[in-house]
C-alpha cells in the first residue's frame, strides 16, 4: 500500500475511533456527523455553525466534540490493532458486511481476525440456549450438514450450548464460520472455547464491534446480538426457554426485516417454550429441516434453476391479502419479496407463508433470488 495511502487511512480511522469515544455519540449520530462532514476527520475540523445546523446537535454535543481528550484513547486502540494485525472494516468499506450497511444502527467499526471472506455468500446465524440439549444437538448437526453443498457461512456467539455445536460442525463440514464477540479481541469468553480459535480462524474467524478495553458485560451481549442478526440474510433459532439471547436476536432480525426460522419441540420441553411462541405468534417460520430454509429463502443447488411448470387453476379462492400481492405481481410483472412486503405493506414472516399458499394454488411462481412472479 503507497504511504500517502496508509496514511490517509490511518488519519481516517484515528478520527473515527476518536468520535465513538465522545461522550453522547454512538454509532446513529456518528454515521449522522460523518454523512454531513463527509468523513470523520471532517467532523472535528468543521465549524460551530456546522455543525449546530445537524439534527440533533446541541450546544453540550458541541462542547464534547472539542475535548480532543478522545485522541488519546484513540491512539491507544490504534496501537493495539497495529500490534495484534487485526483488520478493520470501517462502515463505508466495501469488505464491511453488506446487509449491516443496512442498519440503521449497525457499528461504525467492526474488529476482524482470521480469514473472512463474506463476498456474494449466503449468510444465516444460530443461536439458542446454552443448555442445549440431544434433540438440539442432533437437529443443529443434521441442519448443517444438509445445507453444507450451498456452501453457506454459519455465523453464531462462540458461546456455550447450540453456539459452539454450530461453530464445530460447520468446521467439521469445511463451511466458512464467524463467531461474533460480546468483547474486545485481547481475550475470549468462554476461555474453555480458546482451544477452537485456531481452526475457525482457517476458515472465518471473529468479529467484534468492542476495543481492547471490553470485557464480557451483560449489556455487550445484547448489543452484540444485532450484529449477528443484520448481517446475516436469516436468522435460526434451535433451543430457547421463555426468555433468552437467542429471542432477543430473533425479534432484532424480525426488525430488520430478516427471515427468521424456528425449531418446534415439545411443548413440555422447557427449552421449546422460546421456538413454539415464535411460531404461534408468527415471528418465525416454522422449521423442520434444511428443506424448509432451501424453499423460503429460494436457495438452489444448482447454478441454473429450471423452473417446474404450474398448472394454473381456473377458478382460485384468495384471501384479501393473496389478492392484493397477486394485482400487485401482476403490475411489476416479478418482484424481490422483501420489496413485495414492503409495497404491500405487509410484515416479512407473514408474506413468506402467503406466497407459498399463492404457489401451491399455481398462481405464482418462485425464481431465483427469492424473486416471484405472478403465472
């Protein structure tokens, strides 16, 4: 890389990293100043006038921007990713994960080690309890092993239970894996897991919004959760109790308009409790094999799909809402389905279940790149 090049990187990143440490700024208002400013750099060279003239930048936002104390911190975390050799993705980069420059909240900075790679890839995350169970264990095996021709990258928390499960058998299929950190990556939590680190950073890696100086607080799980649900094209809950992460990061993913699956269990199994209310209350599809998230999610196996003649019926009975996507297919001809939900009006966990019933009526069909036209 030229050194005028570096350079400019360098100075970019010691200014973003600078802003993140000002008192009041997160990732929403920093990608706010930034945008305005046009870099981060900017930011802290703009005038008062400037910057006051920002929607929702006060006085006291103002004052805290002058307190160049941040530049120390700064400097400290650059010098440590130098050391270390952790790459960086800034929010801007085109190595930064594409559906996170989506989010309106995503981090500004993600923290990488190992070898990720996430160009034109298919991206799902597990989660679920830690206290998994044989029947979870079983399921989250088979689950990957089935998906492992389309060659997806499993993203998970590297924590105890269906993480972990997650993590090793997409290592033992050769699928690229990412654990997403609740921390800085000076350490690793659990430490019982360090003995994993190596082989995932073969093939994928971690990632982590959190410095150096992060330690595994309760609140950093939570924040972590949206990464993992943003990033990834769907999320897939095994195990859940009642209350957990893993629905945490199911309801941020139901938020960003991401599929999100469910594994059905018993409904005395404690663990199940958290999967079956996701799907009676139609926050998730409802998951029984590597099937169901090949046909939802319109992935193929081969490059080129043929698509199956549909006997259209002559007389079909649809729903208010059928009918509505179908006047709607017939105008744009064919249409992505997140946009059909979107145009529509209509929530994505609902409209995936509806464009099958179209289907199975033979009014509809699916192409691929989850894209439907009306027959």
């Amino acid at each position: 890389m030229p050194d005028i090049l570096y350079a400019m990187l360098h100075t970019e990143l010691l200014h973003a990293l600078a802003l993140l440490k000002v008192d009041g700024i997160g990732d929403v208002v920093a990608k706010k100043l930034i945008t305005h400013c046009g870099s981060a750099e900017a930011v802290f060279q703009s005038k008062k006038k400037t910057l006051l003239a920002i929607d929702g930048v006060g006085e006291i936002l103002y004052k805290k921007l002058q307190d160049h104390s941040v530049f120390q911190l700064a400097e400290n975390e650059l010098r440590y990713i130098e050391k270390e050799n952790i790459t960086v993705s800034y929010y801007l980069d085109e190595t930064y994960p594409e559906r996170l420059k989506h989010c309106i909240d995503g981090p500004v900075i993600l923290f990488q080690t190992g070898t990720i790679n996430l160009a034109n890839r298919k991206l799902i995350n597990i989660v679920g309890t830690r206290q998994i169970t044989p029947y979870g264990t079983e399921f989250t095996k088979k689950l990957i092993t089935d998906l492992a021709p389309l060659n997806p990258v499993i993203v998970s928390g590297f924590a105890y239970g269906v993480d972990i499960v997650a993590h090793q058998t997409a290592m033992e299929n050769d699928l690229q894996t990412i654990g997403v950190l609740a921390h800085g990556l000076n350490q690793i939590y659990p430490k019982m897991h360090q003995k994993y680190m190596s082989k995932m950073e073969q093939n994928g890696g971690f990632m982590t919004e959190f410095w150096s100086t992060s330690n595994p607080d309760r609140e950093n799980f939570i924040k972590r959760n949206r990464i993992v649900a943003g990033m990834c094209e769907a999320t897939i809950v095994i195990e859940s109790a009642e209350k957990g992460g893993s629905l945490i990061t199911a309801n941020i993913a139901n938020d960003y308009n991401r599929d999100v699956f469910a594994v059905p269990g018993r409904i005395t199994d404690k663990f199940s409790q958290g999967c079956n209310n996701l799907i009676k209350t139609q926050r998730a599809h409802l998951l029984n094999s590597a099937a169901d998230l090949i046909y939802i999610l319109n992935w193929d196996l081969n490059e080129e799909k043929t698509v199956k003649p549909i006997q259209k019926q002559l007389f079909v009975s649809l729903t208010e809402e059928e009918q509505k996507i179908y006047d709607y297919l017939l105008s744009k001809e064919k249409e992505v389905m997140d946009i059909i939900a979107l145009d529509c009006d209509l929530p994505i966990f609902k409209i995936s279940s509806l464009l099958l019933n179209m289907e199975l009526k033979g009014i509809i069909r699916p192409l691929p790149g989850k894209i439907f036209e009306a027959v």
